[in-house]
C-alpha cells in the first residue's frame, strides 16, 4: 500500500508504484504538510481511485509534492476530488485525471484539484470526463 511504504519513507524521496490500482483506506486520504516528497507511476499505468470519502491527499504547511506519471480516476470529495493544496507545492507532470463528477454545492464544487495560495506547475496534463463549478 501507498500509506505503508510512506512510513519508510525519507524526506524528499520517491515513491514509484507499480502498473495497479491503488484505492481504499491504505492508498488514500494520505496527509502531507511537513516533508517533500515524490511519486511515480509506471507511464499512467499507475491509476489512483479516490472516492466520495478521501482523496488522494491533502498538501498543506508549505510541503511540496511532486507527481509524474500517474492516472487519477474518480474523486467526488467536495473541495477537491483528487487533491487539495493548501499553502504548499505542486508539480505534476504527464498526468491524466478522469471520470470526476464533483461534489458539493456553490463554492465547495471543485474538480480534481482544489488549491489555494499555492504554487502549481502543471506539465502535460490530461483531463477527461470530469465536471465541476470551479476548477
């Protein structure tokens, strides 16, 4: 599981997962605000599923993370579906983010990616099937 290998993890390592599907408890709903930290995926073959409950992360505290490869699908989590950053980095790089109806209503409805007073560096990224009000 993502959250299992995260505990051996050092600061501003990699994580590298292989070609699956990583969802449920283990591989989401993950908090990052204090180290930097990076993940790979096998060419998009790497597809994380954040549901209605958790997504994939929330980035806060000034903590960077980098992500490159992967395939986010679903996410219906009100304030961002597959990832919020609050106060922190992101760069993601040939990355695709599909299939996200977006929850809540008037100002919480955004898609994949809620963030806010952050820096965000965006690089060949596909979006596919997914509606939100804002993002």
């Amino acid at each position: 599981s993502i959250s299992g290998v995260l505990l051996k993890a050092g600061v501003d390592d990699t994580v590298r997962l292989l070609p699956g599907e990583y969802s449920g408890v283990a591989n989401t709903g993950l908090i990052f605000s204090d180290r930097p930290i990076s993940f790979e995926g096998s060419g998009n073959l790497s597809v994380i599923i954040p549901d209605a409950e958790r997504r994939f992360a929330t980035v806060l505290g000034g903590a960077v993370m980098r992500l490159t490869s992967l395939t986010f699908r679903g996410g219906g989590k009100a304030g961002g579906g597959a990832l919020r950053v609050t106060n922190s980095e992101l760069w993601a790089s040939d990355c695709t983010f599909e299939d996200a109806p977006a929850a809540g209503d008037g100002d919480d409805s955004f898609g994949h990616i809620f963030a806010m007073d952050s820096v965000l560096t965006l690089d060949r990224i596909v979006v596919s099937d997914s509606e939100a009000r804002y993002g």
